[in-house]
C-alpha cells in the first residue's frame, strides 16, 4: 500500500507542475490562427452549398494592467511598479518559476488590487464548499435510492415514469435551469440571490441564521442536484441490473434466501462499486463544477472568483485556484482508488502485485 501511494504521490506532483505550467503559458502567450479556407461544391456542378473563410488572425492573451490603464487617475509610475511587483519586467520563465518558488513558500502573491491571494481565495473556498458538499450529499441520498427503486421495479409503471421524469431534467442545461430558477425567483420574491447570508445576517438569532443560509443554499443546490442525479441514478440502475443477473444471485435464491436480503446485502455492494470512482470525481470538482452556477445566481464561490480573475488575467488569482483544482483532482482519484482497493478484494490484489 505504501508503494502505491508512493508513486502516485510523484506522478501527480509531475501532473500538477505540468497543469500549472500550461495554464501559465496560455495566460501569457500571444498567439496566431492561421488563414483558412473551407469550400462545398456539388459532385459534377459548380453549384456552391457552403463556403468558409477565415483570415490569419493574431490572438492575444491579454493585458493584466488593462484596468490600471483606463484608470486615469492612475500615473505611469504606478504603473510600471504595478508592471514590476507582478514581475511582468522579467522573462516568461523567470516568472513562473519565481511563482512556483514563491509557492512551495506558502506565499500565493498579490492579487491586481494589491490583496493577498489567500485572503481572496479564502471565503470564496468556504461558500463553495458548503455548496458543493451540500449537493453531493443530497445527489447522492437521491439518486441512489432512486436507482435501486428503477432497478427493483425493471420495466414498470414506476421505472417508466422515473426514465421519463429524468430524462426531462437531463434535456435542459444547468446555466438554462438557473436562468429560469433566477427568474423565478425574482418574480416570486421567495427565495434570495447573491451572497451566502442576508445583510442583516448577525443581527438573527442561531435558528433565524440556519432558515437564513438554507433559504440562499436552495436554489443553487437544487439545481446542482437536478443536473447530477441523472447520470447517477441510471448508473446506479444499469449496475445493480447487471449483477442481479450474476451466477452467485442466482444461487442465493435458490436457496430461499429473502429478496431484500439478496438485494440489499449481496447485490447492491457490488453495484455500488463502480460508482466510487464518480465519487472520486465528485470531489475533485467540488471547487469547480458549480462556477456557471454561481455566475448566474451571483453565488460569491470559487468559481465565480477564478472567472472574474481569469477575465482579468489576474495571474496569481488564477494559478492559485488552478492549483488547488489540480489538487482536489489528484486527491480525488487517489481517493477513489482507496475505496476500490478497501470494497473489492480484486483491485486491492491487481494494485499491490
């Protein structure tokens, strides 16, 4: 177990240098589309159905002291210290690795406005978690009973109506269905929008401040939990039919053993294996997965932080949270394969020869 662990401690080390390198790249090379040309002719005739051209075209990254520059209260040598603090005056290279020695530091730089990047990264890390750890649980508590409900009931009025009922919340978008909860909400006036808590948040006492948070939690959460028990519950569903199907499932009834105790005992544990590694997942993209939400809802998370930093090449803004989403990443996985190697007796042997 030790030398498992030891080598993906290194592989992800090298995965996670690698993430960061790229990114900084992107944020920081300009580069150029070349020209071209697309041209859809009928066979045998001159007739013209589709036609497509596109000049060489320069794309730049942009200029992270865009906003100081419009400012015109700012002078030039702000400016240029400005230029200076975030190392723009240094070489590409010298840049990164001065961010990652910095780094292994603990020290995640300033942000543009002159902020540490952890004081930034710090309650929008708390708002998003809360809201993710708050759909996993409540995707997960849903969508698995609901699975082995499907499963049990195969081919009934019940499996019908929960395929149909699904596939109705998977034909429509997340950022469309927080669209529509936005705007519901602004018409009915009974839920809130933005933020985690109201203005008057302390002023409330300890249950008046727990309804308070719930009330700002449902509609984000909602909408996390209709986009994610979909896949989940149908493959809760395909796995627990498959090993319905098994030879062993087959002689523990024959020998009289109840239903529930072959399905709930024998069966289900074995279904459930394939799902840890969604888990896995799961949690690496607890400080990710909710950012269009959280854009549309004004939901002062993680994502919304890391998008706003992008769209201003804040760099350091943005290398910390791509760090820590390469983290979560990697810490997910390993996870994963922790709880595969501790249910299935078969992948703890494949792992340790």
């Amino acid at each position: 177990m030790l030398a498992f662990l030891l080598k993906r401690f290194i592989s992800a080390v090298f995965l996670v240098l690698f993430i960061t390198f790229m990114t900084f790249s992107l944020m920081k090379i300009n580069f150029t589309v070349p020209e071209m040309k697309f041209e859809l002719k009928l066979p045998m005739t001159q007739i013209q159905i589709f036609k497509f051209y596109s000049p060489k075209t320069q794309i730049q990254t942009g200029d992270p002291l865009a906003d100081l520059k419009l400012n015109p209260e700012i002078t030039e040598s702000r400016i240029q210290a400005e230029a200076k603090r975030l190392g723009l005056d240094k070489s590409f290279v010298e840049q990164y690795f001065t961010w990652l020695s910095n780094v292994l530091r603990g020290d995640f730089g300033l942000s543009q406005n002159n902020l540490p990047v952890v004081d930034l990264m710090r309650p929008a890390l708390i708002n998003t978690l809360v809201l993710n750890l708050a759909a996993v649980f409540f995707t997960w508590g849903i969508a698995i009973p609901l699975g082995v409900i499907a499963a049990v009931n195969k081919d009934t009025w019940l499996d019908s109506s929960l395929r149909f009922l699904l596939s109705v919340f998977m034909s429509v978008p997340g950022f469309v269905l927080a669209i529509f909860m936005l705007l519901f909400a602004l018409s009915t006036g009974l839920f809130p929008i933005g933020g985690l808590t109201s203005s008057f948040y302390d002023e409330l006492s300890p249950i008046a401040k727990l309804f308070d948070l719930v009330r700002h939690l449902c509609l984000p959460v909602f909408i996390l939990v209709v986009g994610g028990i979909v896949g989940l519950q149908r493959q809760m569903r395909g796995n627990l039919l498959d090993v319905l199907r098994e030879d062993y499932i087959r002689t523990a009834r024959a020998k009289g053993l109840p239903e529930n105790k072959v399905i709930y005992k024998h069966a289900l544990r074995n279904a459930i294996n394939p799902l840890v590694t969604i888990f896995g997942y799961e949690f690496s993209s607890l400080f990710g997965g909710s950012a269009l939400i959280e854009m549309v809802l004004a939901y002062p998370g993680l994502g919304y932080l890391t998008l706003e930093a992008a769209r201003k090449l804040d760099i350091n803004l943005v290398l910390a949270n791509l760090l820590l989403g390469s983290l979560m990443l990697v810490l997910g996985n390993l996870l994963a394969d922790i709880l595969l190697m501790k249910l299935d007796p078969r992948m703890r042997a494949s792992q340790l020869n």
